[in-house]
C-alpha cells in the first residue's frame, strides 16, 4: 500500500485521502513529495514493492538494471553505489529489549531521501504511523523540507535505542549484584550470554547509522568548503545540501548515536568481566567440593582399612585376644577419624 504526502514551503503537510484532503490547487502547489510505502506480508515482494516506489518518485534512475540496483542499495542499506550523489539511503530500525527468545526486537525502516523527496518504507503499518505522528507534532517552522523526515525518524530511531541501553544498563547492574552475592546462581551465565548478545544485536543496526550520518555531515560540509572556494557561477548542486540548521540537527542525532554505541560497549565490556568472574567462582567452587569429597573420602578410608585388615581372620592380629581388644581398636579408629576432620578443617577442605 503506498500512500502520498507533500510538505508546502511553510511547513504543512498536505494528504489527499483522509477526512480533510487538501485542495487541487495546494497540493500541485507543493512540490516536495514523502511517500510512503508499507511493504507486504510476503518478505518476497518486497523488492517489486520498492521498484515501484523508487520508480514513481524518481529517486532512482530510470531502466530496470538501475532500479533493481537501487533498490538492493536501499533495501540492504550498502552505499549509495546504485544512487545519485545528492541521494541518501538509510535502513533504520526501531529496536527494543525482550524477554522473550530473541533479546532485541527491531522493526526496520527503509528510507531513501533527497532534496525534494523521500521515500519510507517497512512492513508494519503502525511504524509509519508513529513517524507520521511526530511530523505532524511538529511546529510549521520545524517542519520544511523533506529532510525533516529523515530527522524525525532518526529522532524516533534514537529514543528507542537510548531506552534499550538503559534497559541493559539498569539489568546489567542488577546482574553485576547477583554474580557478586553469596546466591549467585548458575544461570547467571545464561543471562550474561543474552545481555550480550542483545548488545550485539543493538550495536549491529546502530553502527551502520553513523557510518552513514558521518558520511552525509562529512560530504556536506566538504561541500560548502568547496562553495567557499570555487566560482561565482551556479552551483550544480547546492540546492541538494543541507541547510546549516538540519545539518547540526543531523550532527547531534549522530553524537547520540555514538553516546549510546559507547554506553553499550561498556556494559558489554562489564559483563565480559562479569562472565569471567562467574566461571571463575564456578570453578572455585567445584575445586571447594573436590576437596570436601576427597576429605570425606580420606575420612571413611581409615576404618574402611582397619576393618578391612582385621576382616582378613588372620591368626596373629593385634588384640584379638585381649579383653579390651575390640573397644581399644575402635577408640584408635574415632582418634584417627576426629585427628583427620580436625587437619581437614584447619586447612579449610571441610
């Protein structure tokens, strides 16, 4: 299902469905397009899905090679090999912790964007409802430009990954006083291992995003350097750049990206020691009941052995034909026993 909005040069986003749709005259009087394209059920159809939406919008260039190209380009978030320098792709997901079999659930967005069009993509139609809510939220001042869509859904992007690293920055602690408690349970290892891995998760969808922020804020910026340096004539493309306050608007989402890429590799790297000291307690501990077994074994050993010889019947034993044989042997056996659990606990086997 694909869905048309426009952006006026004072901010209003127009729509043509819906119970106020905008007049003939305003939305052929907008030129900056954002359309939105809720992908099928089917994982399969996605790529026609795309190559019809790259095509109507004409943010790929036009014959089926270059379409099929651009839109493995947009739907794989490679660089923008397949797109025009003024093109901008990005594969954004909306992540969050679980408790269920997957630790990190991540619904991906898939948007592709230029000066005067954007294109949005992904499979539930509830996330583009929540970008389309805050475009609306915004104030007409905030809202021109197409760009504002790419802004608004990193805005949304960053506060779902910001939750989920302090999520596991708050169980990560939780989980640090448990490894250190005198009840530290085994499965502490299980938790450390899907803590980590829901780490890995975020860091695998949040690190392609600042590669490609860097990227757009390094390209412009090298760009209006060039500005400064060059003719007076027409600049072929200056009109594709951002404009001072969207590319600092862009450079601050990029520095909270990279704040929340830090805050997961420390807690990854706490709970890589965490793990390490869990399995080093756990060996402790198994050392601890070895030597209780060997103690408790070295104990039943010495009657096992006098009783053992005594058991043979030889002719000529100690004490066999005493009166206080039997109650003598005894008594040497508990001295020894009591002698033994005595040096076992001194020594801290018992």
């Amino acid at each position: 299902m694909r869905t048309e909005y426009r952006l006026t040069a004072d901010g209003e986003l127009l729509e043509r469905g819906g119970d106020h749709p905008a007049p003939d005259a305003a939305w052929e009087g907008a030129r900056e397009r954002w359309v939105v394209e809720v992908l099928p059920p089917d994982r399969e159809r996605w790529h026609d899905a795309m190559i019809e939406a790259l095509a109507e919008t004409g943010l790929a260039s036009e014959g089926e090679d270059a379409l099929r190209r651009a839109t493995d380009t947009v739907l794989a978030a490679h660089p923008n090999g397949s797109l025009s320098d003024d093109t901008v792709a990005l594969r954004v997901a909306l992540l969050s912790l679980d408790e269920g079999e997957d630790p990190v659930t991540s619904e991906i967005v898939h948007l592709v964007a230029r000066h005067d069009r954007v294109l949005t993509a992904a499979r539930d139609p509830r996330v583009i409802e929540r970008l389309l809510a805050r475009v609306r939220a915004l104030p007409p001042a905030k809202r021109r430009g197409t760009y504002v869509v790419a802004r608004s859904l990193l805005t949304l992007a960053l506060e779902h990954v910001t939750a989920l690293s302090d999520a596991v920055t708050a169980r990560t602690a939780a989980l640090e006083e448990d490894v250190f408690s005198d009840s530290s349970s085994d499965t502490n290892v299980t938790r450390i291992y899907r803590l980590k891995r829901a780490i890995a998760d975020a860091r695998r969808h949040v690190l392609p995003v600042i590669n490609r922020l860097t990227l757009v804020t390094d390209a412009d910026d090298r760009g209006d350097e060039d500005d400064d340096g060059g003719s007076d004539g027409d600049d072929g493309g200056s009109s594709s750049r951002l404009d001072a306050a969207a590319l600092a608007h862009l450079e601050r989402l990029e520095q909270g990206f990279r704040r929340v890429a830090e805050a997961l590799e420390t807690d990854d790297r706490l709970l890589g020691d965490m793990l390490t000291a869990q399995l080093t307690m756990v060996q402790v501990r198994q050392n601890t009941d070895m030597r209780k077994i060997s103690a408790y074994a070295a104990l039943a050993a010495v009657p096992t052995s006098i009783t053992g010889i005594y058991g043979m019947n030889f002719d000529w034993m100690p004490e066999l034909t005493w009166h206080w044989g039997y109650p003598t042997v005894l008594g040497v056996i508990l001295v020894l026993v009591v002698g033994l659990q005595r040096l076992f606990k001194r020594s801290g086997w018992l």
